[in-house]
C-alpha cells in the first residue's frame, strides 16, 4: 500500500510541477510538485524495505520417547520476531 501512495504522490507532483501552467501567486505549484515527487520517492523507498525485510523464526522440535508406553513424542515449538 505505501508502495502504491508514493508512486501516487510522484505522479501528482510530476503534473502540478511538468504538466499544470497555472500561476498563483499565493503559492509556488512548482515547489509544491518538487516536495510532492520527493515525499513519493521516500515513501515508496520506505515500502519497498518494509516489505523486504524477513521475519526471522525459529523452530525447535524435540524427539523423545515415553518411557510408559514406549511410544515416541515430538514436541514443536516455534518463535518469531514480533513487529515493531
């Protein structure tokens, strides 16, 4: 999803700075487009490392045979990072 806004926030800043030749004089529509084109890179930059970064975890199974009825246990236990 925060790939999708930053692709979203560069496109709207590439036509407010590119497209648009409306002057206002009581805002710079350039400057604007240029904040918004970078807010869109660093969010999708953002997106793209969240979405790569793994969770790591850890399985641990343990074998053991009962000693009453001589029949074999397996035990699974199994811990992941919790997110942030």
């Amino acid at each position: 999803m925060s790939i999708g806004l930053g692709i979203f926030l560069f496109v709207v800043g590439a036509i407010l700075t590119f497209a648009l030749n409306v002057q206002a004089d009581w805002i710079d529509l350039d400057l604007v487009g240029y904040l918004l084109m970078g807010a869109g890179v660093i969010v999708a930059i953002i997106g793209i490392v969240l979405m790569v970064r793994k969770r790591q975890s850890v399985t641990t199974v343990r074998t053991s045979v009962d000693p009453e009825t001589g029949s074999r246990v397996d035990q699974r236990a199994t811990e992941s990072d919790p997110l942030p």
